[in-house]
C-alpha cells in the first residue's frame, strides 16, 4: 500500500471517513505483562522504554461518512480506551479494550469485532479547560476528566510520536485478527495538566488501575480520517 509523506498509509477505497476534535490523550505506564494478559491471541504488546502504554482519549466525532453516505447525527462524542500492539511479523497498531459512544449505529463495527458501547457522553469547553464525562449504558464503566492544554509542543519527543503515530486499527472476531488501515495528518498536540481524573474503564477492561503519572496531550483534532475496508491478518 502505497503510504503518505509523513508515514500513513494512503487509504483507498475509504470505508469511513470522519473528523476527530476536541481530542485529549492521557497515557498511562504499565507493565507489559498485565496489558499482554488480556490482548487476544495473535497480538503483541508493543513496548516503549520496556514499558507498554494505555491511553484513554476522548474526542467529538463530526461529519462521519460510510462510502460517501453521511452518518447522522452529524456530531457526537466518543472516548476510547486503547492500547499499543504489534504483529509477530512486526506491523504495529492500535487495540481497543472498549469505545464508549452515543450514537448506537456505530455498534455495527462489532461485526468486525470492535468493541463498541452505548454510553452517556459529555464535553464541556471553557477557554483552555475541557471536561468530560461518560457511563456505559449497561454496566459500571464510567469516568470523569477535566484537563489545560499547555503550549503546543514544536516538535514531538520519540514517545510523542510513538503514542500518537498509529497507522491501523485490529480487532478481532469468529477466532480471526482483523486490521483496519487509517490514514490522518500529523496530530497538532499540546501538553495537557489533568485537573480532575476518576474512572473505572481499566478496571472494567480487566487491567489493574494505573499507578503511574499520566502523560496527557490536547489536540484541535485531525480530519478528514480516513478508515480503509478491514482486512483478514490471522
């Protein structure tokens, strides 16, 4: 597959296309074997500095489209919790424990096997300061966060770019590994401070609580996202 200049695979045909805004990333730091325990078989937890990472990012979904058709309502929000992994031949993604979301027609991606949840959203904006809020419509998965975003960072560190540059999404259904390629501009990040932080999504994704500090970042967002058709890996 031929890939863009700044490294993303140049998805075509694109299955979806969307904006992602509002976008807050807390990163967490945790031992690779608590994360690799509950991956799928097939998948490999993918390590920086010996650690792996788990991040929970909420964001604002606007103008999603499924091959050009548009997807009402024309925005929403949605947070996810994920994690980074690899394939034994050394191809590198993103694996969702969960994606909580208010508009119930994305829980047709768990025929590919993402995880998708009817949730309780909000996000509120006030100047440099975002809150946000969710709980899962069934079940006791729920979370509070309120970040600042710093100043933008003019060049991204190797973590930076480790978290932030992923280029596939795998999922897994019927016993089978499927991965999704995506393809966005660089992020525009700045550092966050997290003023307030409780949840629960670790624990309901059956990983210990994080007891690390959190890395956080802000973003404007990215768009147009552009998801390709998933494919069979294993």
């Amino acid at each position: 597959m031929r890939e863009t200049r700044y490294g993303a695979p140049h998805v075509t045909p694109a299955l979806l296309t969307m904006h992602w805004r509002q976008q807050t990333l807390v990163h967490w730091r945790y031992p690779p074997e608590a994360v690799q325990a509950v991956l799928p078989p097939g998948l490999l937890v993918d390590l920086f500095d010996e650690a792996a990472w788990v991040s929970l990012t909420p964001f604002v979904m606007r103008s999603v489209t499924v091959l050009r058709a548009p997807l009402p309502p024309p925005v929403f929000p949605e947070t996810n919790l994920r994690t980074y992994v690899r394939l034994p031949d050394g191809r590198r993604g993103l694996w969702f424990f969960s994606l909580d979301v208010t508009n119930p027609l994305m829980l047709a991606a768990r025929a590919i096997g993402i995880p998708y949840h009817v949730a309780a959203l909000s996000i509120e904006s006030r100047g440099y300061e975002v809150g946000y809020s969710g709980r899962r419509r069934y079940g006791d998965a729920s979370y509070r966060l309120r970040v600042r975003a710093g100043a933008p960072l003019k060049a991204l560190d190797p973590l930076d770019d480790w978290l932030t540059h992923r280029w596939a999404a795998f999922s897994r259904r019927a016993g089978r590994l499927w991965l999704t390629p995506v393809e966005h501009e660089p992020w525009p990040l700045r550092r966050g401070t997290i003023l307030e932080l409780s949840q629960t999504l670790t624990r309901s994704a059956k990983l210990p609580d994080p007891d690390s500090e959190a890395l956080v970042h802000t973003s404007p967002g990215v768009g147009p996202v552009r998801m390709g058709l998933p494919r069979l890996v294993g």
